[in-house]
C-alpha cells in the first residue's frame, strides 16, 4: 500500500512540474499599466511611498509597493482584489477613517490605471 501511495505522489509532483507556471496576478478591467505609472508619478505617491519604475518614488512614510501583486491584503484589511484596489486608492478614508492615507483627487480611470500598474510589480 505504502508504495502504490509513493508512486501515485511521485507521479503528482512529475505532473505538477512540467504544468507552466500560470500568471496569477489579478487584472484590472479597463485599467492601463503605462498611464497608472505615469499617474502615480503626477499624483506625487511617492511622497509616501516606494513604487519601483516610478522617478522620485522613495519615500517610506506608508508601505512600500514593491512586489505589489504579491500581498494578500489592501491596508491589512481588505483581500486584495482588483474592485476593493480600486476603491481604497479612490477614497481610503471612507474604507478606513483612521488610515493615515489621504483621499487624492483623481479620477476612477486613473484609479484603475494605478491598480493595473501596481499588479505588474512582482
């Protein structure tokens, strides 16, 4: 018994290696990574923050956004997931009235433009 149980994992693990790996990154419907790039540097996020391919982006104020597409959760919260992304960066006090995060105007396009960006950074 002990070996059938053996073969039949060994066999799992031969499968599982010759799968491609799959891009599990969330997408941003309508969203543009280019123009959240050049959003995040006109907004002036990097005043707080460390956003890697955006000039100037150094600051450790809040969380730094490197490997973005890689973190479970939006401001420890929330499952990061595209539509909640695109909420907080909108208005984070109304997800979190004592969040340190200001509400930055901007419009819901360059919110998703910023969102599509951040899930290209891993």
């Amino acid at each position: 018994m002990k070996s059938i149980q053996l073969t039949l994992l060994a066999s799992a693990l031969f499968i599982a290696a010759c799968v491609p790996e799959r891009d599990f990154r969330p997408h941003v419907q309508g969203g543009d990574a280019e123009r959240g790039r050049v959003a995040l540097k006109e907004l002036e996020c990097g005043a707080c923050h460390v956003i890697p391919g955006v000039g100037g982006a150094h600051s450790n104020v809040g969380p730094p956004l490197e490997n973005y597409s890689r973190h479970s959760y939006i401001a420890g919260k929330w499952p990061n997931e595209p539509e909640r992304l695109i909420a907080w960066i909108l208005d984070p006090p109304a997800m979190a009235p004592l969040t340190a995060m200001p509400k930055v105007a901007m419009s819901e396009r360059d919110a998703r433009d910023i969102a599509a960006y951040l899930y290209e950074l891993d």
